[in-house]
C-alpha cells in the first residue's frame, strides 16, 4: 500500500509529539529505571553496597543513558505510528481526499441521481 502526503506527515508530527511527550514525562523516569538497573548491576559484580570506585559509577551512568535512550526511542517510535495509523484512516475517508486533491471524487451513478422523489 502506497503511503503519500497525509499518513507520511502525520508519522512526521507523531514522531515529534511522541519526541516531546519523552521531554515532559519519560527523560527523568528513563533516567531513574536505568540508574537503578545500573546499581543493581554493579552490586552483582562489585558487592551490595557500592564504593566510590570508578568501574561502578561507570556501570551505572551508562545504564542511565541506555535507559534514557530507550525511553525516548520507544516514546518516539509509538508516536509515530500513532500518528501514521491516523493518517492513514484520515485519507481513507473520500470526502477529505476530495478537499486535498489527491483523488477524484466519486460521483453518483444514475442519470436521475440529482432528482428527488418530492421534485
């Protein structure tokens, strides 16, 4: 199925709009369940309570930033097939492809389709 202007622009504003609900809700979450992961990590490989050793601050902010990647690609790509799914029901609809022009309309097959039965 070929995919033109509406459901590729609004993949486009579903992916910004996922992008911008990671900036308000899923940067400090992402951060906190990755540094948490880290910790539980290094605790494994350097003993439960933590020194201030370089390896397990490493460890740990590296899971940080994977679970703050993860979090905002996630939050990205769900946004933009959210946005993609509706704008592909949005040209399904034929009245709005004939308002864009991207297709012709369907006209009404009889030659009395404009008559009324009051007329």
């Amino acid at each position: 199925m070929k995919s033109d202007g509406i459901a590729k622009n609004a993949a486009y504003v579903g992916a910004g709009s996922g992008f911008t609900l990671f900036a308000i809700i899923g940067l400090f979450p992402g951060s906190i369940i990755g540094g948490s992961v880290g910790v539980k990590i290094a605790g494994v490989f350097f003993g439960s309570p933590l020194t201030s050793q370089l390896l397990p601050r490493v460890i740990v902010a590296v899971s940080m930033l994977l679970g703050v990647l993860l979090s905002g690609s996630l939050f990205v790509i769900f946004g933009a097939i959210a946005g993609w799914m509706v704008g592909n029901m949005i040209e399904a609809f034929p009245i709005i492809a004939y308002f864009t022009g991207s297709r012709k309309s369907r006209k009404a097959k009889g030659s009395d389709s404009r008559k009324r039965d009051s007329d």
